[in-house]
C-alpha cells in the first residue's frame, strides 16, 4: 500500500528540511542511521545499568555517587531492564535495523527498501517503544522488576513499570513486524538482474532468515502480552492459578489459570530470538572474513542449508529453558534431542568460517580482528550451552551464573563483537573516511581482554550452584562462600571494558569528522556490490548511478588467472571455477 | 527514485510487492491468533471445568458456552461478515471491469456490514455486562471477551483502511493513467486479503468459544 515515488525526484534536487531529512526520511540509508545511534545509545545505557549492579555486586551496600546506596527493589529494576534494553532496545535494532537497512538493500543492487514508508514507521515505533522503556523509570514505584523473562504470577501483581514494559514490547514488536516484512518482501522483489539467490552474500542470506524468525515468532509473545496486560488492567487470570497469595493475603481473582502458558508462549518467542541475535552477526562476520582472507567463503551453500536449517529447527527447542517447571519427562527428552540436533548446524557455520582462514593471506585491520575474536568467543558460547540443553546437567546448572556466563559469551564478545567489526568495516562506506587503527586495536584487544574477565568468572561461580538473583553477591548464600571473591574480579573487569571503550567512542567522532579519506570508491577490494557498485559515500537518495546487473557469485577472491585478487559481482568476466562455470559444467 | 514491482509483478516471483507484503503479514496475524488459540486450549485443557464456575464461588455457572453466549447473534454476525467478504470481492471486481460507480456502491457495503457488525458485538457485551459478567468472572469469560475483543480492533482497523479506500484513496484511480487504476485495483485486492482473513478468523472463533 505504497503510494507511488515519482515525486521524490524532485527531492534529491532541492533541499530537504532537517526534520523531513533525517528524522521522517524514507530512505533506507539514513533510517538504517537513525536506527545504528539510537542502538549504540540504548547500548550504553544499558551498559550503565550494568555496571551499577556490578558496583554493587562486588562492595554490597556501597554508597554510589548521586543514587546512593542501591535497594533491593533497585537492583530488580536495573537487572530487568539491563536484559530488556540489550536484547530488545540495543542488539537487535543495531544488527538488523541499523546493518540490516543500511546494507541489505546496497549488496542486492537495490534503490532502496520496498517499502520506505513503512521503513520509517518500523524505525518511529522502535523509538517510542524505547521513550515508553525509559520513562518507566519514572513512574511510581519504578521500572519493571520481574525479569527480562516477565513471569507471572509476579509479573501480573508488579507495579505500573511492568505494564509500561508491556505496552514498550507492544510497540517494539510492530516494528519488528514491519520491518521483517520489508526485508523479506525486499530481498524477494529487488534483486537485481542476475542475482539469483545462491548468489545472495551470506549477510543478506543471515538478514533473510532472521527476518522470518521475527516475523512468525514474535507474534506469541505479542499474543502473551496481550493476556498479560489483561491480567493487569482486565483482571482476568489467565497466569494467575487458584488460591495465589501473596504477603497481602489472598489475591482477589477468580484464578483457574497457568503461569506455565507464559513461559511457553514467551519461550516461543525467545528461543528464535537467540538466533535474531546470532545470525546477522554470522553474516557481517562471514563478510569481513572472506574480504580479509582474500578466499571465497568456504562451504558457502553448506552455510545457507545451515542457516535455513537453523531458522526452522529454532522454532522446536523453546522448551528447553524450561526443564525445572516440571513440564514432564516426556516433552523433556523431545526438547532435548532438537536442542541438541540444533547444534549441529551452528557448528557447520563456525566450522566453515574457521575452514575459511586456512591458507589464507589474511589482512588484519581493526575489523578483521574482531571478526577473529567473535570465532573463539561465540565457540565458548556455543560449548557452553550444551549442558543446558540437556535436563539432567540444567537442572543443577538453571538459574544460576553458569546461565549467565554462557549466553553473555554468545551475546558479549560473541554479538557485540561482530556488530563492532561490521562498524570498522561499513565505516568508510558510510562516511568515505576510515577509522583509526591504533585506537581500533586499542579498543579490541582491552575488550577481549575484560570481557573474558567478566564471563569466565560467571561460568566459574555457577558450577557451584550461585544463584543468579542475588542482590548481595551472595554473602548470606552458604554456595557462595569458595567462590565470592571473583565478583570484584567481574566488577573491576566491568569498569575496565567502560575505559576501553572510550577510544572507540573518540575514535567513532573523531573519524566522522577527521578521519583519512578513501582513496576509491571499493576501499576493502570487495566483491560485493555495495562498494563495486555504489559510490562511496552514498549520495542522497538512490544507490546506485546504473542499476547494476550481476555476474557471478558473491565471493570470487584470488580467482586463478584473473589481473587482480578480487571479481566484483558486476564485472562480467567469464571465471573458471565460478559459480556459473560450474553450473555450465553440471 | 522508483520502486520496481509496486504495480507490476516481478516476471521471477509472479507477484507484487504490495501482494508478497500483505500475505508474510498475514502470516504473522495466523501466528497471533495461533498463539491466542493455543492459550485458550491450554487453559481449557488444565480447567476443571469448562466454561467454570462464578468468582470466588462454588456455584457451576453453566454447563454449556451456548448457556452464557448468545448464539443467535453470533450466527447473525457470521453471516453479516460472510456477506462483506462477498461484496469486497465485487468491489474489486467491479474495479478489474472499469466501473468505478459499482465499486463506490459494494466498497460502501462493505463498510456498512463491517459496521452493523460491530453494532451487533456492542449489543452482545452490553448483555453480558447487564448480568455483570465481566473478563474477570472466569477465564472462560476472560478468553471470550480477550479474542473476540482483539478480532473487533482487527474488524476496525478494516473499517478504517476500506473508508480511506472508498473516500480520500480514490484520488488515485482518478488520476485515470491505466498504471494508476492498476496500481488502485492491486490496493484493493491486497485490502481484500485483509478482509477476508478478518472474516477467517471469526470463522474460526464461533464454533470454538460459542458453540463447542
């Protein structure tokens, strides 16, 4: 339903307003903006909720300057929102919304998105879910407390800042709707010429599937919501089971419902939404890796049956995360044997992009190394989740720091680390400048560095059994006792990640402003056609000069007998060895 | 700057843009109320009795769904949407054979049965509320009011699409270029889509709250 777009020719000719051009823009370049500073912003904040916990984690009752010391009910605030504002406010809007928007539309030789407009609403209601989030700070009695996760019966008798959280989710689940639509409906319609989908870059490929794990999982969890605010504001008890009392005594509804069916519906959800994490990353990650070594992806269409595999099979594992509710054996064993087929092809993927540095000449820049880093990083991840998946190492294991410590492997140095690499690398594209380098590395290796020191530690405290909720630290927790001390470790690790992040800050501004121009439009030598085809910076409105048409796959580097090592996609010469040779041959 | 394939479908794919949108999107709304239906399974599944007892009592409210929800006007209401199916599809029709007059006159319809349908539901709910029934009573209750609540805000934000179509949208198929009036008709069709699925999930809704 898009009204036609013959009228923003005249755009790009006169000049636009600064509202109409950077805050109600419609093209996908300057939303995929709005959406990467809104992202890093809510990042940071989300950052300094966390290092508030850890500040007391590590010193339980310390006065902190201008909040004084924390409460309880504090702590529940800023853990609740930390885990709302990462997944929902930070990562997700930068990988798909901010790289996801600048990019896809560039690699796939199209205008722009779709649907502009609807691009521009998906960015709005992402925003004002973020307002809604933040002002629920502010309201009586504080944020939401009961958990990123918001399970009843608590959740259903918190204060007004869990029904903020629920109409925030609301909003922010439209704009994933939107979006998903947009992309899927994007990167079917505006190929261009030749660019078949196994010549598809692994990045689109990645931005494809999560667009359709968005799209079908969260509707539940907007369904849950739904009941949830009517147990709220209806007073129905579709989570509330009978006779639930509380330290107020008996609650006044007519009760008969099941807090199960939240963790269920919320769970549908939320499994798919570990890989919306995860698989953009894969894609920025595969990108700099097979620019970098200067070789084709290894196993390129192993790594999309993967990655088609993982989007459906994400759909039948939810239950995992719920082994201790007393679900039953039954549906336990089924939940385990997905959980662990699911494994299966993550690891194909990591495998594939470590088979891909073999042999290589590899260049490392700034966003070369982290795309290393996320190899190992995401590796600890993976490994560590598999006793979670498997009842009988969870239920000792759940809820504790181990938990912790193993999805902040894959999110942390895992997610943020990708997200970082793919920041250096689309930074020329972007501005036409470079960042630093020696910031950059700067910037890596003290991040490598405190990170580990923040996760490895949780896996440690929660072998013995440390619960993840404690308030204190666990000093009145007698499975604490052999190993509190490592929470200062953590919490000094914290402020350290903090200190180096400021050369990444500096560097970021710095850059815009001052950093060494490009030489030539294609800086990495790339093949994919958002730099052999598009000018760099992009210019106003329109991508490209000449609808491109392409040739070839997405990846031929050193191709044996060419004049230079790499073959953008819209450079039509004959390559033995290519794709289209193959398909000549078969 | 044009969008390619906003009124011509991709030669490859065989569909507009605006068509491909409007069914993913579709397909999330199947999740939605999938995920909506599979609650009220549970919850009835987990009851001990179905549709429950009276709050904070031990009186049996009802054996029967049909005891507490008027099936009359829930049958009348099935076939006022069937019918605003059938004349959206005669809009659109009426718009693949050029006679724009037709089309005012089934659009217009179409609007007015999706109206008389929301009148009806008022009447229900008031009755309801006339013996104090409310989403709080029981969660039979609760998951009548909750999905057929949510089923009227889809019926409205129907309305509200088919008004703008029948009124201020037009202005489109008035500029008269044969791409203009394609590129209207296509809007409709993908409003129709809407439409219909609106009239789908009702389907589904009656038997499974009123009837069984």
């Amino acid at each position: 339903m898009e009204e036609g777009h013959s009228h923003s020719d005249a755009h790009s000719a006169h000049k636009e307003g600064f509202w109409r051009r950077y805050w109600f823009s419609t093209d996908h370049k300057v939303i995929g903006l709005q959406y990467g500073f809104t992202a890093l912003l809510f990042l940071l904040f989300g950052f300094g909720l966390m290092l508030l916990m850890r500040w007391q984690l590590a010193s339980p009752g310390v006065e902190i300057p201008l909040l004084g010391a924390l409460t309880p009910e504090m702590y529940n605030q800023f853990g609740a929102m930390h885990g709302t504002i990462m997944v929902f406010l930070g990562i997700v809007p930068l990988a798909v919304g901010a790289f996801g928007n600048y990019v896809v539309p560039l690699q796939i030789g199209a205008p722009d998105m779709a649907f502009p407009r609807l691009n521009m609403a998906s960015y709005h209601f992402y925003f004002w879910g973020g307002v809604v989030m933040l002002s629920s700070f502010f309201v009586p009695e504080g944020a939401a407390k009961a958990g990123w996760t918001s399970y009843p019966p608590l959740a259903d008798i918190e204060t007004m800042g869990q029904t903020m959280w629920l109409w925030g989710m609301v909003l922010l689940i439209t704009s994933s709707l939107l979006g998903a639509v947009n992309f899927i409906v994007t990167i079917i319609q505006l190929r261009a010429e030749g660019m078949t989908f196994f010549r598809l870059p692994f990045f689109v490929w990645a931005q494809f599937i999560t667009a359709f794990l968005l799209l079908l999982a969260f509707p539940p969890l907007e369904a849950a919501g739904f009941l949830q605010l009517a147990d709220r504001l209806l007073d129905t008890s579709f989570f509330l089971p009978s006779g639930l009392v509380t330290a107020d005594g008996p609650l006044e509804v007519a009760g008969g419902g099941s807090p199960l069916l939240w963790q269920h519906l919320f769970w549908f959800l939320a499994h798919p939404e570990v890989y919306v994490l995860i698989l953009p990353a894969m894609g920025i990650v595969s990108e700099i890796l097979a620019n970098n070594t200067r070789k084709p992806l290894w196993g390129y269409r192993l790594m999309v049956a993967s990655l088609i595999f993982l989007g459906f099979f994400s759909f039948i594992v939810w239950a995992h995360h719920m082994f201790i509710t007393g679900m039953g054996t039954t549906i336990s064993a089924f939940f385990q044997v997905t959980t662990m087929i699911i494994s299966i092809p993550s690891v194909v993927i990591l495998s594939a992009l470590m088979i891909t540095l073999f042999g290589g000449s590899i260049r490392f820049n700034t966003a070369m190394w982290f795309a290393l880093g996320f190899l190992p990083m995401f590796g600890i991840g993976g490994l560590t989740g598999l006793p979670l998946g498997l009842a009988p190492t969870d239920i000792p294991l759940h809820d504790t720091y181990y938990v912790i410590g193993h999805f902040h492997y894959v999110v942390a140095p895992g997610t943020i680390f990708a997200l970082f690499a793919g920041i250096y690398y689309w930074f020329p594209k972007v501005t036409g400048r470079t960042m630093n380098e020696t910031l950059g590395r700067i910037h890596f290796w003290g991040s490598l560095v405190a990170m580990n020191g923040i996760f490895f530690p949780m896996l440690i405290q929660g072998l013995p059994g440390v619960s993840r909720r404690l308030f204190d630290g666990g000093l009145t927790y007698s499975f604490a006792e052999g190993v509190i001390h490592y929470n200062v470790v953590m919490s000094v690790s914290a402020f350290i990640l903090l200190l180096f992040q400021l050369p990444f800050i500096i560097n970021f501004f710095m850059s815009i402003k001052r950093g060494r121009k490009v030489e030539k439009s294609n800086h990495w030598e790339s093949t994919t056609l958002e730099w052999s085809a598009a000018p760099t910076p992009p210019i106003g409105h329109g991508n490209f000069a000449t609808v491109p048409t392409v040739y070839h796959g997405p990846y031929e580097y050193s191709v044996p007998g060419h004049e230079s090592d790499f073959c953008p996609q819209d450079v039509p010469v004959a390559l033995s060895g290519s794709d289209t040779a193959k398909s000549v041959e078969s | 700057m044009q969008i390619p394939y906003e009124v011509q479908a991709r030669p490859d794919t065989g569909v507009n843009n605006a068509k491909l949108g409007i069914w993913l999107f579709l397909a999330s709304e199947v999740m939605l109320f999938g995920g909506l239906f599979a609650a009220y399974v549970f919850l009835r599944i987990g009851a001990d009795a179905w549709p429950g007892m009276m709050m904070y009592g031990t009186e049996v409210m009802a054996e029967r769904a049909d005891e507490i929800l008027n099936v009359p006007l829930a049958t009348l209401n099935t076939m006022i949407l069937i019918a605003s199916s059938v004349t959206m599809v005669m809009a659109w029709a009426s718009l693949k054979m050029d006679r724009f007059d037709r089309y005012k006159l089934y659009m217009g319809l179409t609007i007015l049965l999706a109206l008389g349908f929301l009148v009806v539901k008022s009447f229900e709910y008031g009755e309801k509320f006339d013996h104090h029934w409310y989403a709080s009573t029981n969660n039979f209750l609760g998951v009548y009011f909750v999905l057929t609540g949510l089923h009227a805000i889809h019926v409205t934000g129907g309305i509200l699409v088919n008004a703008y179509f029948w009124g201020p949208g037009t202005k489109l198929w008035k500029r008269g270029t044969a791409r203009d009036k394609a590129h209207f008709t296509n809007r409709i069709e993908v409003a129709g889509l809407y439409w219909h699925f609106v009239d789908l999930v009702w389907i589904f809704l009656f038997p499974t709250i009123y009837l069984i």
